[in-house]
C-alpha cells in the first residue's frame, strides 16, 4: 500500500557566508533553474525500498550517474551493471540505463541527462530503483537486473480534445501509427497533416520492440480515441502523433512549466531570498563588530517534493504532471 507523503524539516546553523560564496550560490542556482525549465518533466518512478547513506549502494548509484553524464556527451545510449561480482556484497549491485529521443544532438543528449541527474536524486531520495523520463531523454536505475526484459505497462498517457467525424484526419493518423509500429530504434513519420514519433529502448531486440509499439499504438487508439494529439509511454518504447499545427499547443514546452520545475522555482526563489537576507546580515556584523549566525530550515531529504497526483503501480510510486 503506498504511504502517506510527509514534508519534514532540518535545522542548521550556519556561519554567514562571504560574498564570493553568495556568487557562486546565485551562479548555481540560475543555471539549475535553465535546465529544469529547457528539459520538461514526463514522469518519474520511485521504488519503496530505501538504501542507507553511505552505504555501498550508494557509492555505486554516484558512479553511475557520473558515469551517465560522461557517456551522454559521446553516445545516445548505454547499459550498466555494477557491482555485480561474485565477491561484492549483494546490496551493493545495480543495474542502469539511460537514453536520449533519436533527433537529439549529442550535446543537447548531454544536457538533458544533466538535467535527469540533477532531478533525480529529489525525486526520489535514496530509492533503490527509480526512473525519469524528460521530453528528451529518459534514465533508470534498479536493485535487480532489469537490463532486457520486456516491460509493456503504461506509464503516462496524454490526450487532447477530440476531432469529430474527420475521416480524412483517421485515415492519416493510422497511416501514421501503422509506419511507426513497424520502427526500430527510433522513427519519425508523415502523413498529409499528421505527424508522429515513436522509440524503443536500445536494450530490446526487434521483435520486442515491434511488440511494444504495437501496444503503445493499441493503447493511443483504445485510451485516447479520437484525440488530436496523443502521447503514450509504456516501459521500454513510446509513440506519440499531433495533427499538424496542434503540437505547438499540445506540447508541455508551448506554455506549461511541469510540476517539478514549479517546486523547483520556488525553491531558488525562497533560497534567492536567503542569499539578499545573508548579505544584509553581513554588512551588519562588519559594522556591528559582531558574528552574526542564522538559522534557517532545509526541506527534508525524506521526500523534499510533494506531489499532489500519485500512482501505486506494481508497488512503486509514480509521479504525474496534471494531464488535459
């Protein structure tokens, strides 16, 4: 059963810091939050089961973020498997992946997975599995060997409003959906005015991708019906059409910041705010001739961000943006 979410506090005191150490804090934050609002959250899973800090766990999902970072600005796609030897302990062994959208740049795949990396670790706080999917790209780390085994569960599904008695626009969009139900790796398609994409994950064979796309397009139709844009993400591929001109609109980047960004917002906001107070404090200890402290309060690493739409599904916690 999935639990209450709970938002705790931390109190620290700090020493008020010096004007250097306030620049690189409004450096920090300015570009964290470019990249939060230039790669738009889809949607994150977190497992239940928690890892210690400081554990061997733990040292093992850092190198393999870092990992993720240096191997994006090379490839679009990699597999890991680490610490899974015979003389290692059995706690300690995970097994990830991460993959960038087939029509990314290599320098905008790293980016993205910069992003991923920087979110994550909020999303879900020591989880020994998780998973985040970004416009872009996508990452996923677990516990237990997940590497190859086909996953076809939903994961997030969003449609626009209908089109009614539109014969020409069926016609095109299962064109569409029939072209991209036969892609390997990833595919982009055209039909009179309606586009779509679809992709599987790297660590599929042909034949599991073909049947998942299959299922991502099944469910477009059955879920979404007569929708003039439609997304769909399974586990291990996605598919998604737009009648041309409707994107713009239907896409998260047009005009909606996700949800994430939005807590992440006010998060550089509130500490934006601190830095001004620091300051102030500062100049009033050099004329005072005093050291001031402050007390100030962190969000909890237990879960920082509270999301008011959640999901159990096959025992995670999966976080949704509103869908329209």
């Amino acid at each position: 059963m999935l639990g209450s979410l709970q938002s705790y506090s931390t109190h620290k005191t700090i020493q008020a810091p010096g004007l250097s150490t306030l620049c690189f804090l409004f450096f920090s934050l300015s570009y964290f939050g470019h990249l939060v609002k230039a790669h738009i959250f889809i949607y994150a899973g977190c497992s239940q089961e928690k890892y210690a800090p400081n554990s061997p766990f733990e040292g093992n999902l850092n190198s393999f973020l870092a990992s993720v970072v240096s191997s994006s600005s090379q490839v679009s796609y990699n597999t890991y498997a680490i610490g899974n030897e015979s003389s290692t302990p059995p706690e300690s062994t995970l097994y990830g992946l991460y993959q960038c959208r087939g029509d990314l740049q290599t320098a905008d795949c790293s980016r993205c997975m910069e992003s991923v990396v920087n979110q994550i670790g909020l999303v879900c706080p020591y989880s020994y599995g998780a998973s985040l999917q970004l416009e872009g790209c996508y990452l996923r780390y677990e516990h237990a060997n997940f590497l190859g085994t086909p996953d076809t569960g939903l994961r997030f599904k969003k449609c626009s409003k209908s089109v009614n008695n539109d014969v020409e626009f069926f016609r095109r969009r299962d064109d569409v959906l029939a072209d991209l139900q036969a892609a390997i790796g990833f595919k982009v398609s055209s039909s009179g005015l309606v586009e779509g994409f679809a992709q599987c994950l790297g660590d599929l064979s042909s034949s599991d991708c073909s049947s998942c796309l299959g299922d991502a397009v099944g469910k477009l139709k059955s879920v979404c019906g007569s929708a003039a844009a439609a997304d769909v993400f399974l586990g291990q591929c996605y598919a998604r059409y737009w009648a041309s001109g409707y994107y713009g609109e239907f896409s998260p980047d047009s005009s909606h910041e996700d949800d994430i960004g939005k807590t992440v917002a006010i998060i550089v906001g509130v500490l934006a705010g601190l830095a001004v107070l620091i300051v102030l404090l500062s100049f009033c200890r050099k004329a005072m001739g005093k050291t001031l402290f402050l007390v100030y309060i962190l969000p909890s690493p237990t879960f920082p961000l509270h999301h008011h739409n959640c999901r159990n599904i096959n025992s995670d916690l999966f976080l949704f943006p509103e869908s329209k």
